[in-house]
C-alpha cells in the first residue's frame, strides 16, 4: 500500500474505537456475572442472569455496530480509483 493512500484515523473513527471498547467491557461485565457471580467494575450490576445475559448481548451489538463504523469511515477514505481495482 501506498503511503499516500493510508487511511487517516479521523474522530469519527477514534469515536467508534472508544465504543468498541466500551462494548468489549460491558460484554466482560456480563460474562464475569455469568462466570462467577461478580460484579466488573460497577457494584451491583449486574443483578441477576436475565440481566447478564442483556448485558452481554448488548455490548456484543456494541461491539459489532461500532466496528461496522470503522470500516464504513475508513472506506470512505479510499480513493476511487482503488475501489474498481
């Protein structure tokens, strides 16, 4: 690759990686209720499966939209000229 044609990592982008993170610890949160019935970080949260379960499948949706955005932001990037080849 290029270096010319390097994507740049904008705000957009660094705003979507800091909600996969966040995604990736709300999905830890979650598992380690399910594991071990502990709290991560936040006391008392979760409370219970049903909420560890919700827990996890929301931060696995977290995860997954946010880096849906990464490629989205960073495809904009390419110039078109890349994208016939």
């Amino acid at each position: 690759m290029d270096r010319r044609h390097r994507p740049r990592v904008t705000a957009k982008v660094m705003l979507y990686a800091l909600l996969d993170v966040a995604g990736t610890l709300i999905v830890a949160s979650g598992l380690m209720w399910l594991a071990r019935r502990q709290t991560l970080f936040i006391p008392d949260f979760p409370t219970s499966t049903a909420t560890a379960i919700l827990t996890v499948a929301t931060g696995v949706a977290l995860m997954l939209w946010s880096v849906a955005g990464i490629l989205r932001e960073l495809s904009r990037q390419r110039p078109a000229d890349e994208v016939d080849r």
